[in-house]
C-alpha cells in the first residue's frame, strides 16, 4: 500500500492543518509514493522499537521525531542516530500529535479510560461533570491509570470536586483558561503548580506518558479497513522511579 493513501486516510480523520504552528505534524520521513507492508503504532520511537521493525514499514507516532529543522545528520546523537537506521531499513514515518489530541486522543482516554460518556469539549480542554472529594477523585484516578502514587497541588478549598477538566499530555500552559475544580494533565511546573493552587484549582499531575500511551489502541480501530498488517507498540516511559 502507498503511503499517500494512507495519508489521505489520516488527513481526513484528523486534519494536519489543525495542528499547532510549533508542531510537526504529518509525513516526517519518507515518499508519498513509497509502498510500505506493515504499519506500527507507537507514541515515539526509540532504537528497540526499530531493531523489531521490518524493512519497508510505516511508523505512525504520536510525537513527532523531528520539531526542529536540523542542520546536520551525526548518527551517534538523538535524533540523527534513529534517523539514520531509519533510512537505512527503508521505514518511512507519519506522526499525529496536536491535531490528534484535538480530534481524538482526549475523547479517548476521556471515554474508554476514564469512563464518561459525556462530556464537554473546549479545544485542547474537555469537561467531566463529577462528584468526589479531592481524595476519593485521586483514587479514582489512581485505580483508572493503574497507577501508585500521583503528583498534586491541593488547594486549601475542601469543597468537593463537581467539575473535572483533562487535557493529555502537557496541559500546564493551558491552566489560565480552566474552568473547573481540578484539572488532569501531565508535565506541571512549579510556578504553573503555585499558580493554580492560589486560584483555587487542584491540580491532579499524572504525566505525560500516562496521559499518551493509549495513542495506538485509539488508532488502531481506524486503521481496520486497511488490507495491512497493523501493529501496536509497547511504549516505554523513559523515566523510571527509584
């Protein structure tokens, strides 16, 4: 299958010209008119990933391997180093980042993860009516992401958290626009924390890739037509806690 079909499938489903201006978004590496037999999905790319996939591949990823131009290729230092085997075993990559958080991956993890149903949509920022006490909401986010500790700003407010916002994976910026008595994201800075906590918004931090990592299992349902072979990557978070 070329890749310009699948790119006009993935155009349609979650348009790259609603990506954000700093992204880079869409066909990354690779010829509209290579022909590729498998397809993998996987939030990034690193090098045990390559050493499984099979030459002429497609990579679909939710983040973009290359953000910025670059000026020379050193494959000993990241990114260059992927790029090269990249090139090497002939595997091409498309990557959906802001545009697919805008059009599928909050609904996802909002509906399939989180359990609701309803839900309001604002952008990058969707809204959960809820019922919980800051302490039964952690639980309950804990039990949802199979997860043992979370990382919080509790305001001083014990009033019970009525409205949920989310935003997966790095929502800090986004936190002068919340709506709502807690917000569920990833990646909060201290001043971002400071802030929220002295308006009167919890913040409920569980991480980037916690928020990301059902990227291939809500596009895989897509890709089902397809007469090709899809794959779904078991991403790694390369942070580790000791």
């Amino acid at each position: 299958m070329k890749i310009a079909e699948i790119y006009k499938f993935l155009n349609e489903l979650s348009p790259f010209e609603n990506q954000e201006s700093w992204d880079n978004s869409g066909l990354i590496i690779g010829s509209p008119d290579d022909e590729v037999s498998q397809i993998y999905l996987s939030l990034d790319i690193d090098f045990e990933l390559l050493n499984e996939v099979k030459p002429n591949s497609l990579i679909i990823t939710h983040h973009p391997l290359i953000f910025k131009g670059l000026k020379s290729i050193n494959s000993s230092l990241y990114p260059s180093s992927l790029i090269t085997q990249m090139i090497k075993k002939d595997i091409s990559l498309i990557s959906l980042h802001t545009n697919y958080d805008l059009s599928h991956l909050n609904e996802y993890v909002a509906s399939e993860v989180l359990g609701f149903k309803e839900y309001e949509k604002d952008e990058f920022l969707l809204y959960m009516d809820v019922d919980f006490s800051f302490e039964e909401l952690c639980d309950f986010i804990k039990d949802k992401f199979n997860l043992q500790t979370l990382r919080v700003a509790k305001t001083t407010n014990e009033k019970r958290i009525r409205r949920l916002a989310l935003c997966t994976g790095s929502g800090g910026d986004l936190i002068s626009k919340v709506k709502a008595d807690a917000f569920l994201s990833g990646d909060f800075k201290y001043h971002q924390a400071l802030e929220a906590k002295i308006n009167g918004l919890n913040l409920i931090d569980i991480g980037h890739f916690e928020t990301e990592r059902y990227f291939g299992a809500s596009l895989a349902k897509y890709l089902q037509n397809f007469a090709i072979v899809t794959i779904i990557s078991n991403s790694k978070n390369p942070f580790t806690y000791c």
